[in-house]
C-alpha cells in the first residue's frame, strides 16, 4: 500500500492503583500515517476525445480509498512535442513508482502509435514495480491487430509485464481473447454532468454529430444525409462538431468547430437525435452520454458494444439514413434508465476496484 495521509491519534489510557482506577484521555502529538492504494491513469489528458472523457470521469470519481493520479502521455502537436510528452510520462512514472509501493498503473491505448507507445510506458513501469492494466478503446484494434504476426508479438510483450488487459465490452472480450489473451470488462462511464435537462427545451428539427475532424466519424457522410434531406424540403438541421465551416452548398449545416464541455451537454440536451455514421468506434462515449441527456441515438451498422436502444443503419444506403431520421422525429422515445445506470461512473469505480485488489 501507499502512504497517502497521516493523522494524529487520539486514544484513552488506563491507571490502576491501590484506591482506584481510572481513565486518561491521551493526545499524540506524533502524526501517524495510514495507507491508501495508488492508481495513475496514464493517456492522453488533455487531448480532446473519448478516452481523454474516460480518464477525467475516472479521476473525478475515484474508487473510494483510493489515491488517483494521471500522467499525459500524448500530445498533439509536432514529433518532437509528442517525444517530449512521452519522456515527461516516463520521469513522472519513474518519481511515482519510487516514492510509492504497490501502484496500479492504469494505461489508455487506442492502436497504432498509440499502443507501442503505452506498451513501451507499461514495460517501464513495470520495470520498476508497477502492477500493469492495458486498457484498449480503440474501434479497429482488431485489424490492427490482424496484420502479420503483430498481435502474437504484442501478446508476449504484454505477458512478460504481467499485464491485465481491460475491454470495453462482452463482445470485444469476445473479439480480442483469441489475439491477447483474456480480458477484463470495463464499460466506459458516463460524467454525471450528462442528464436530462429541466430548463432546456428540446428542438425538433435539431440533430447533431458529435465528433472531431477525422475521416472515421463520418463527417462528409452526414453531409451527404443533409444534402439529400434538403433536396426533398425537410426543415432539419445538422449542427455539428470537429469542422469549423459548413459546406457551402448547405444552409441545412452549423459548425460549431470543437466545443467546450458545458457546450456540448447543452446541445446534447437540445438535439432529438444524435447520429454517429463512423466507419468504426470502440464504445463511442457520446453515444451514452446522449443517452444520459435523454436523446435517441442512430448510429452505424459497423459500431457494436452499444446499448440496445440504439438504432442503426447501414453505410452502403443514405436513403435508410434520411429515411430512420425523418421517422425518429415523429417517433416519441422513453428514457431508458437502466441503460444509462451500467455506466454510473460509481458502476464502474466499483468494478475497477475489483479488478485492480486483484493484480
């Protein structure tokens, strides 16, 4: 365990004698320290996205007694600011890891670059005492893992760290077990910030894209849907993230360019639907967050790990697309509470500390 706090002791100390006996009440002045276990998130802390949400929720709402720390690991600027992010991470880990026994050092990795770099973290840390969680979000791990022989590679390097490796599903345990070995499940957890609003009413024609600039989350497919839905008279609106500037030739579009949080849970609350046309996801959290917020979500036939409630169509067809948005205006939804209550962030702290008293 960790040394984490200290405190002074107060307790009660006994005289007997020939006439009596009693009680003395004692106060140490010696500072007495108790223990906590540490776990560090280590990723990308401050660049925007899903996993930078997961690890703020995380750290925001630590499993109780525990001691939470994050490292950045990531950056998103030049080769050498990324190297540099990467050097910090390792003297950060190595002060931690020597000052303090016992530490869980929890890593998020998407794929490419992004896994060698935290495999490359792990195997350091565990170099110098740290108990080792991989924790994968990325949406096309599989792929990537596929080619060659990489993932039998990547599997020994992971089992000589003696590394736990976390999913975000049942069906990615599924997926990844053949590849890296047996998993751990851990839903992504939704920020309480994210709720159904009182004071902000919904807009009907209002639909949003949540997502940054990339061309797996389906920006220039969600165009595509507007155009066709301007073609044919409909008075919806797409207001939607990661472009700074609408096409041209849409008055159907507002770009908001990349929001702040409070923003983006406002408009979260203010849509009737939020689509999510990416080629591949992990377990997208906007999709929950939406959720949370009270909207519908309709999101790509190629996404999985999402809660039932969740409507998709298929890539191949923007007709389907234009067609499931004009029948989900018109369709009242109910707010499923059970599907939002799996991804409490005390749910999932719980789970954690299951996970981590086992390593």
């Amino acid at each position: 365990m960790s040394l984490e706090s200290s405190f002074i002791l107060h307790f009660s100390v006994v005289f007997f004698d020939i006439c009596a006996n009693y009680c003395k009440e004692v106060m140490s002045g010696q500072h007495f320290t108790r223990y906590m276990p540490t776990v560090v998130h280590v990723g990308p802390i401050s660049s925007p996205g899903g996993i930078q949400s997961v690890i703020k929720t995380l750290t925001d709402h630590p499993p109780e007694g525990w001691d939470v720390r994050q490292i950045e690991s990531h950056s998103d600027g030049s080769l050498y600011s990324k190297l540099k992010a990467y050097n910090s991470a390792k003297t950060e880990l190595r002060e931690l890891l020597e000052s303090k026994n016992d530490v869980v050092v929890h890593l998020h990795s998407a794929s490419d670059y992004s896994f060698h770099r935290k495999l490359r973290l792990a195997e350091f840390a565990f170099s110098l005492g740290g108990k080792i969680v991989f924790h994968i979000h990325s949406g096309n791990i599989i792929q990537w893992l596929g080619k060659g022989n990489r993932a039998k590679k990547l599997r020994a390097r992971l089992e000589k760290c003696n590394a736990t490796i976390i999913c975000l599903s049942d069906r990615w345990n599924e997926l990844l077990t053949p590849l890296l070995g047996r998993c751990k499940v851990s839903l992504n957890p939704i920020d309480p910030i994210h709720c159904i609003s009182d004071t902000i009413e919904r807009v009907p024609n209002q639909i949003l894209l949540l997502g940054r600039n990339d061309s797996v989350k389906g920006h220039e497919f969600a165009f595509d849907i507007m155009r066709k839905l301007q073609q044919n008279g409909s008075d919806i609106v797409l207001h939607c993230t990661g472009v700074e500037e609408s096409p041209e030739d849409l008055e159907n579009v507002v770009a908001h360019g990349w929001l702040e949080q409070e923003k983006k849970v406002e408009l979260l609350q203010q849509s009737s639907l939020l689509i999510l046309p990416s080629k591949w996801e992990g377990q997208p959290m906007v999709a929950l967050e939406a959720l949370a917020c009270g909207t519908p979500v309709l999101a790509s036939d190629s996404i999985h790990s999402l809660p039932d409630v969740v409507e998709k169509c298929s890539m191949d067809e923007i007709s389907d697309w234009t067609d499931q948005i004009l029948l989900m205006k018109t369709s009242s939804h109910e707010f499923n509470a059970d599907v939002v209550d799996s991804h409490r962030a005390k749910e999932i702290s719980s789970n954690l500390i299951r996970i981590y008293s086992n390593l």
